[in-house]
C-alpha cells in the first residue's frame, strides 16, 4: 500500500546518509577560532531606579502610595470634564433608584408592546 496523497517518485531518502550530529553536505564549514563580538558592558551611573521614581522630576520625591493617590484624583477629574452624551446618560442611570430604574424599563416594554400591537392591527386589514 503505498500513501494516497503524496507522489511515488519521492527524492527524501536518496542518496548518502549521515548521523545524527553532523552537518549536513551543503551547509558552510565554520572556521574554529572564529567568536562572536561581547556584547558592550551596560552600567547605570545611579545604580538603578527606585519604583515610582521619575528621573526627569528630580524634585519630586512622593512615595508610591500618594503618587498613585495623586494620579487617581487626576484622572477622575479628566474623566467628569469630558464625558459626553454617553457618559451623562450612564450618570443619570447611576443616579436613579433601583425601583426608578425598573419602573423606566417596564414604562419602555410596555410602549414597545403597544407599538408592535399597532403594527399588528395596521397589517391585518
């Protein structure tokens, strides 16, 4: 039995064989000595970074825990500037009460129903 979808005159196993380790015959002979460059020698002058330290503000010395405090307060006063349509409506959805806001939801399936009712009525006749 032969393979259903490969072709009978296959070249892969023609010709010499070789181990498992060596180079196979095309492949270009490496000289012996020949070394890679070392990479350059990195050092930080400061002896590294502390966390939450910003190198470039070099007077500011707040800890992490108030400067990740500061960075909330400013972007919770970005976010309430420019919130747009969507974000008013999800405020004022905040806003209401729980019972308020079933109450609006029965109010919209009541409407959608009366509406889907008249266009029932209009295609019958």
């Amino acid at each position: 039995m032969g393979n259903c979808c490969g072709s009978e005159s296959s070249d892969n196993f023609k010709g010499d064989g070789r181990t498992l380790n060596a180079q196979p015959a095309n492949a270009p002979t490496q000289p012996q000595n020949a070394r890679a460059a070392a990479p350059a020698k990195i050092s930080s002058p400061q002896g590294g970074r502390t966390l939450g330290h910003n190198p470039q503000m070099p007077g500011d010395s707040m800890d992490p825990k108030s400067a990740a405090a500061r960075a909330a307060e400013e972007r919770a006063k970005a976010g309430a500037q420019g919130k747009g349509k969507l974000g008013k409506q999800l405020d004022a959805q905040r806003g209401q009460s729980q019972a308020n806001a079933l109450a609006q939801t029965a109010r919209d399936n009541v409407a959608a129903r009366d509406a889907d009712a008249a266009a029932q009525t209009r295609s019958y006749s």
